[in-house]
C-alpha cells in the first residue's frame, strides 16, 4: 500500500514537472519525458523477480 502511494506521488510529480516545462518548451518536455520514460523502465526491472514459493512435500 505504502509503496503504490509513493509510486502515484512520484508519478504526479514527474507530470507535473513536465506540464511546467512544457509551457516554456514543449521539445525540451519530450525529451525530458522520454529520459524519465527510460530511467522508470530500468528502475523496474532492476528489482528481482518475487521468489516463488516451494510446494511441502508429504
């Protein structure tokens, strides 16, 4: 719960940090979009796969 509410203000942030740029310079918001587009990919994938759970033999 608490990590999905920190992605959602992280995300909010990210956008509303574009939208201010993209007032000034709309190209500079693309790229800056895209660079972040990027870093959130490798952030995810940087964390391991959740570890499966092994059946109890009887």
């Amino acid at each position: 719960m608490r990590t999905t509410l920190l992605n959602l203000l992280e995300f909010l942030f990210a956008l509303t940090v574009l939208a201010g740029v993209a007032l000034v310079y709309v190209p500079a918001a693309l790229i800056l979009g895209g660079l972040a587009g990027v870093v959130a990919v490798e952030r995810a994938l940087s964390h391991p796969p959740p570890a499966s759970r092994k059946e109890a033999r009887s």
